[in-house]
C-alpha cells in the first residue's frame, strides 16, 4: 500500500495476503509446548499479530475510496 491506491493491485495483494496467512495457519505447528522461555510461541504470536494487522490495513486501504491528499 502506498499513496495511490488502486483496485485491482489492492485485490490482488489482498488475495497473496490470505493466501499466506491460510499457509500459516495450516502450516505452523509449535514444536516447543513449554510456556516458559518459549521463544517459538513468542514468535508465532508476534508474526500471527503481524498477519492480522496486515488484513486489517489492506482491508482499509480497500474501503477508502477517497483521497485524504
């Protein structure tokens, strides 16, 4: 996302976007099940958190229409 928004880049962006957080989901299983001085579970947290924030920007950037410029 940048400063012109356009649709169809937005779409298609927004489409990766799920298609990783899909991958994520399916594909990170933790290995380490302690919950002391877990630095995986630290770092899926963070990275779940990082994909979330992601979908919620770019679904922003997809219902703003109007320029702000």
């Amino acid at each position: 996302m940048g400063v012109f928004r356009d649709h169809q880049p937005l779409c298609q962006a927004q489409s990766k976007l799920e298609a990783i957080a899909g991958q994520f989901e399916s594909e990170s299983g933790l290995r380490d099940h302690s919950l002391l001085w877990n630095t995986e579970l630290l770092q899926r947290i963070e990275l779940e958190n990082l994909l979330s924030q992601a979908r919620v920007a770019m679904a922003s950037a997809l219902h703003r229409t109007e320029s702000r410029g």
